[in-house]
C-alpha cells in the first residue's frame, strides 16, 4: 500500500503567526484571544496550557479578566477593535493580512457605489469581521440565496470571497449572479487566499491518484471540510480526523493508495502523528492481506 502526502498542506502562514504570537512568552499568562485562533482542538488546548484564555468572541467581553487581549488570524472588524481598545485591553491584532485584504476590498467596492456581497458562512468569524462595519451586506453561500440580492434591490453589486472558500465554487456561482435579469454590474474580487487555493489544487491533483484520503482537521475548520467535499465530488473515500485516535483500519483494507491532507489550521506535530500511525496500519493490512493469500 502506497501512502503519499499532498504538496500543499497543513499550517498557512497566517495561522502560524498567529500562534507564534500568542505562544510567546511576552504574555506569561495575561492574555485572552477573542475567538477561536485557530480551528484546531490541539493547538488550543496547548494554549490553555500555556496559560492563555480563550472566549468566543467580543459578546463574551465582560469574561476578560486579562489586560491583554488578542485578535484571532480570521480577524475583526473595526468596531469590534474600538470597542476592546475603548474597555481599557492593550489589544494584539494577529489578523491574517490576506484578510485584511479582503476588509480594504469590500470597503473600496462600496465606496464605488456597489453593493458588498460576501460569498461564505454568515455565522464564521472571518465574515462577520468582514461585513461588521458595513452599513449594509448579504451574505451568501449557494443559488438557494439568490432570491436575497432581488430583495436588495440593488442592480451594482461588489463581490469578495471568505479566504477559505472553494475558488472554482466561488467563481461559477459569481458567473451565475452576472447572468441574473435583476443584476446589471457586477464587481468581482476573487480573494480566496494563496494558501487556501494551493492546498484545494494540491488535494485535487492528489485524489485523482489515490483509492483512500484521510483529511485531517478540526471539525469546525471549514477549508478542511472543503478539501474533504474535493474528494467526496470526485468519488474518492475520504474520511475527515482531527488526530490519530480517529483512524480506523477498516478504511484501509483492500487499498492500494491512501493519500493525506490537512486544512490550514492543522500544526505539523498532528499531521506526522497521522501519517506514522497511517504506516503502521498499512503494513498491519499489507500482513493480514498476504496471510489471507496463503491461507
Ligand atoms: S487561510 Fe489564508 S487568509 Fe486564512 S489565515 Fe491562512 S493564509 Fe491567512
């Protein structure tokens, strides 16, 4: 049994800034991030072991009882900062700069005179940074939310991407809003990140070889889910983790290629875990499948 690792996986750049930011000893145990920093139950439980808090997020302010306090990679909208600022925090920003980019998008969109359109979830803290200080916003995820820019009104719409969507999956659904009747303009800014699109062509290249991909990642990280949904489209058996504990050797037996991914949240540790515990199980298969010929 062959076992191969995608060429883009695991930990963005962001992300590890963030981590090493929060991780640094400057903050001995007076700091609370606001939100999850990463979607990643290892990395935050090894926070908390350092000594730091978490909350999720500004509505829980009145918890804080740290003098510092620490904005996630996903960001945050302005206000939310203001407000920290205002409470009296000293206030570490680790927003990822790729989504601030797409804040300084949406915000020039408008000031053209577009109406700001977010393709993502409306419930991810990364989106609710990026439309939390505009006057108005839809946010949508599929054609069932179509009917929502008719009831707009507006005819001029300025498009961006959450980082962490799919990119082909952004883009056809914007070339089906330019083909509305009730949209006359559209503006696109396609900001699905770097990292994000290398790991999506990396699990895409990868599953077109393999019979079996384990995807490694927290359950709530939504680029994980995605590259997960990559191999389910392309009728690949993909089986999502967040650590070795999860493997299970069934899934392996009569495989001949397993493949491994991690979304952008997944640190290095939890990846090679998986990947010599994947080793182990296949030689395991590999014996039980020869003692099974001789028999
Ligand atoms: S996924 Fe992209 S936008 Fe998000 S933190 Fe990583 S590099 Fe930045």
């Amino acid at each position: 049994m062959k076992v191969s690792l995608a060429n883009a996986m695991g930990t963005c750049f962001g992300v590890q800034d963030a981590i090493d930011l929060a991780m640094s000893s400057e903050f001995a145990s007076d700091l609370t991030i606001v939100g999850e920093l990463v979607h990643n139950p290892q990395v935050n439980e090894a926070l908390k072991r350092n000594g730091v808090c978490l909350v999720a997020g500004i509505e829980d302010i009145k918890k804080i009882k740290t003098k510092k306090v620490m904005i996630t990679a996903h960001g945050a909208a302005e206000k939310t900062k203001r407000l920290l600022d205002d409470a009296g925090f000293i206030v570490y920003d680790a927003s990822c700069p790729l989504v601030m980019k797409v804040h300084q998008t949406i915000k020039s969109l408008v000031k053209k005179g577009y109406f700001p359109v977010v393709v993502g979830q409306k419930n991810h803290v990364e989106v609710k940074g990026i439309v939390g200080d505009l006057d108005d916003h839809l946010v949508i995820n599929s054609e069932d939310d179509f009917r929502m820019i008719k009831d707009t009104g507006s005819r001029r719409l300025g498009i961006v991407a959450q980082t962490t969507q799919q990119a082909d999956k952004v883009e056809a659904l914007v070339e089906k809003i330019r083909a509305l009747d009730y949209v006359d303009d559209v503006a696109f800014v396609n900001t699905v990140c770097q990292p994000t699109r290398d790991r999506q062509l990396a699990v895409h290249e990868l599953a077109n070889q393999v019979d079996l991909m384990i995807v490694i990642g927290g359950f709530n990280s939504s680029n994980t889910k995605k590259l997960a949904r990559v191999c389910a489209e392309k009728g690949v058996e993909a089986h999502h983790i967040k650590s070795f504990h999860q493997l299970n050797q069934e899934w392996f037996i009569g495989k001949q290629h397993v493949g491994i991914t991690a979304g952008t949240s997944t640190p290095e540790d939890v990846i090679n875990r998986v990947h010599s515990e994947i080793l182990n199980i296949a030689e395991k298969v590999e014996g039980m499948e020869k003692a099974t010929l001789h028999s």
